[in-house]
C-alpha cells in the first residue's frame, strides 16, 4: 500500500509541478520514448541475469505491495514460541521435542503460532537447527559457525532481486539519453522543417532523459531498496533466533534465553523486557492450563 502511495505522490508532484508552471501534459505523451527506454530495460535485464535470477526478481515484486511481515506481535509470537520449545526441552528432555520438530503442523507448539508456521524459511531455520540440537552431535561454536554460514546465504539469495532492480534502475538514465539523442538525429534529419516544428521534435527527444531519470529514482531504485529492507527484516528474525538457541546450548534458561534474543531486535519492533516477561508469564500459564487439561 506504501509502495502505490509513494508512487502517486512522485506523479501528483511531479506532473502536478510540470502543469502549474504553465506546461501540457501532452506533449510528455510519447510512447515511441517509453518503448525504447522501457525495452532496452527489460532487455538488458534478462541479459544480465539467469532464470533464477530472473524468478527470484518476479516472486519478489508482488511481496513489495504488502506491508511488513515482521511486526512487534510476530516477534512476540516468536520469543513466546522458542520459550515453550526450549521450556519442553528442559523439563522433559530434548527428545520429547522430536515429535514437535518431525511435523510441525500437528505440533500443539507450532500449531498454537499459524503465522509463523507459514512463513517457510523461519520454520525451516528453527526445525533444522532444533535437529541438530536434539542429535547433541555439534558443539556450540560448530552450531553458530553453521548458522552463521546459513543466515549469509539467505543474504545473498535475497540481494539477488534487489541487486537486479538496483542494476536496471542505474541504466535507465542512460536509456534516456540514448532516447532523447535518437529523437535529436531524428529532429536533425528534418533540419528543413519550420522552426516549430523542428522546435517541437527537439522537445519531444527531450522527454526521453526526463523518463529516464524519472522511471529510474521515482519508481525502480526505491523497489530495491525496498527489497532490502525486507530482507533485513527476515535476517534479523534468523539472528534472533540463532541468538536463543545459542544462549540455550549454553546452558541458560528459557526465559533469560528469550531475553538474550529479544536484545537482537530493532528497537522499532523490540518489546520491552516488562512486555516480554508479561507475554512469556501468560503463555506459560496458558501452556501449564492446557497440559492438566489434557491429564
């Protein structure tokens, strides 16, 4: 939604600018500019990427409408989440916890956290990694080193659509000008014309820079920027992660864990200690309800 909001006060602004100082939409209007800079775009798009590269980018663009995934209430929903895990570890063994991480769909644990539980590559991070803790096979430092190396390749799966946005955003300046020097040699060859009407093809080869320029920083640049952004968001998820499961192979208990991954996040989305005390007491209450229920 931010995204078409940003985009229509770029044009309202700029157009809207353009018409008060006395200027015709009409003569902005050329389709033949808008084809050379928007084709010689998306061809040296597919030049420059393969078909990964180039579905990475597609998959990604409709995920840029969208607000932001990692809110507040999901990063509370996570630390709630890993409590219970690592809570269930240590009162019961970690091999209790095989069931849970063997299907996490009919897991009362996950199950109790749909967001979380369709959001694939966090799901994937803590079941992979709650494995391999369970199989007591890696020492702590082995474990970081691993997860280390499987949150810089989320990384750089995720600067692949940015990168490629990022690089057909720098090039369609240049598209521009080789628009608006076309339309000069085309207004050249017509030297013999009136002076208005060579005046009025000058102009029009003109527009080729302004779209440019426009289409470069008003509309594809800041998607790339958006892209990475998001990915910072879903990294730092990872790194909270890593960060209490890690502190719990360190012997620390569930809940100063917890706080150990709490102190990872942004300070736009991280609850207070108060907050997160309050949330992990009521889902320890709730958890303790369901169980002599369930006896």
């Amino acid at each position: 939604m931010l995204v078409i909001i940003g985009y229509l006060i770029v044009m309202l602004t700029v157009f809207g600018g353009y018409l008060l100082s006395g200027g015709q939409l009409g003569a902005l209007y050329q389709p033949t500019e808008l084809l050379i800079i928007g084709g010689a775009g998306v061809g040296a798009f597919i030049v420059g990427n393969n078909g990964k590269a180039i579905k990475a980018t597609m998959q990604s663009i409709p995920h840029l409408l969208k607000g932001s995934r990692y809110t507040k209430d999901i990063y509370m929903d996570l630390m709630a989440m890993m409590y219970l895990i690592l809570a269930k570890g240590r009162q019961n063994g970690l091999m209790t916890l095989e069931a849970d991480i063997e299907d996490p769909q009919n897991s009362p644990i996950f199950s109790a956290y749909p967001r979380l539980l369709a959001d694939q590559t966090i799901m994937t991070f803590v079941v992979d990694y709650m494995r391999l803790m369970i199989s007591g096979s890696m020492s702590v430092f082995e474990m970081e080193a691993l997860m280390d190396e499987d949150i810089e390749t989320t990384e750089h799966e995720h600067e692949v659509p940015a990168g490629s946005l990022h690089t057909v955003g720098d090039a369609l300046p240049a598209f521009g000008i080789v628009a608006a020097v076309m339309g000069v040699v085309n207004a050249l060859a017509a030297a013999d014309r009136p002076a208005a009407e060579l005046g009025e093809l000058i102009a029009h080869a003109m527009v080729g820079t302004f779209l440019g320029i426009l289409l470069a920083y008003g509309f594809i640049l800041p998607l790339a920027t958006l892209l990475r952004q998001k990915s910072s968001e879903e990294i730092k998820m990872m790194q909270c992660i890593k960060i209490t499961l890690l502190s719990s192979m360190n012997g620390y208990a569930p809940q100063i864990a917890v706080e150990f991954g709490r102190k990872t996040l942004f300070s736009s989305e991280r609850p207070s200690f108060i907050e997160l005390e309050e949330h992990v007491r009521q889902v320890k209450t709730m958890s303790n309800s369901q169980t002599d229920s369930a006896s």
